[in-house]
C-alpha cells in the first residue's frame, strides 16, 4: 500500500480522468456547459475526492463507506458521458475511452476496498486485548463481506455504451 496519498496509482488515475473531462468540458458552449458539463465534471471530481477522504479515515468502516461514496460517483460519471453522447457534445469513441478508464478505475477500487477489508480482519485476529465476543455487536458486519464495490456485470456496463436507436 502506498505510503503518501499521492503516490496511490488508483488516485492518480482518478485524477487524470477528472483532469482529461475538465479540459474537454471547458470548451462546451455555455448551455452544455451548464447542463452536463458542469455535472460530470464535479462527479468525476468527486471520485477521487473520495478516494483522498478514504485514505485520510483511520477507522476501517470510514474508509470503504468513502470508497462506496467513490462508487456512486464513477457511476454518475457514466451516467453524464452517456448524456454527452445521447446529445451529441462528445463522439463515440471517446466516451468509450472514458469509459474503459472508469471500468479500470472501478477494478482499483473493487481491489483497494478488499486488500482494506483483509487489514481489517488481519488486524482484528492480531488483537491482543481483552474483548466482548463481537458477535453481540454486529454493527458493522457488512465490512466483512467479500463482495466487491463492483460486480462484473456492473464492470461491463460501465464499458458499455447506449445503442443508437436507445438515442
């Protein structure tokens, strides 16, 4: 795991997408701008953001609830690229690109949250102190799950774009 907030490769990439719609979006007329452009840029923006407020967390729970907040985000991010499509800003080949970046970015993610879940239970089986049994308190169970952020189904959607008669 990286040592300094910046040297995280899925931050990084979060922040080139962010980055790369940023000067695209900029060159919109006004009325695009205001409408989609703004929107997808803030949610692209809003991925990584959470991916930065993760990494700062210290309790386990905080951590994958911002990754899960990173989550929404990448999906609103395909959802604006399909508008940009749907309306013509944006050819199809580079929403595609976008999108096949954000699947990438979502792998990160499904890896980052379980390689976070794994520390989690390492650190709880090293735990020397003296303990109730966590069973009478299942308040945040649902960080052992094993399932990922993203399913595969949810992979390929994200790398999926609109028919032209959905258009």
């Amino acid at each position: 795991m990286a040592t300094e907030l910046e040297d995280l490769k899925i931050l990084q990439n979060a922040e080139n997408i962010a980055d790369a719609i940023w000067k695209r979006v900029v060159q919109w007329e006004d009325f695009a701008k205001d409408v989609v452009g703004k929107q997808m840029a803030r949610a692209a923006d809003s991925i990584g953001a959470n991916i930065a407020e993760s990494y700062g967390r210290f309790n386990y729970g905080e951590k994958l609830q911002f990754l899960y907040y990173s989550r929404g985000s990448l999906f609103e991010s395909k959802f604006w690229l399909n508008r940009a499509l749907a309306r013509e800003l944006m050819p199809a080949e580079e929403v595609r690109a976008y999108a096949v970046r954000l699947s990438d970015v979502a792998r990160q993610l499904n890896t980052f949250a379980n390689s976070l879940k794994s520390q989690r239970k390492d650190n709880k089986a090293q735990s020397k102190s003296i303990r109730e049994p966590s069973e009478e308190y299942i308040v945040d169970s649902w960080l052992d799950d094993s399932t990922p952020l993203f399913t595969d189904l949810q992979l390929d959607w994200l790398t999926t774009l609109p028919t032209v008669s959905s258009l």
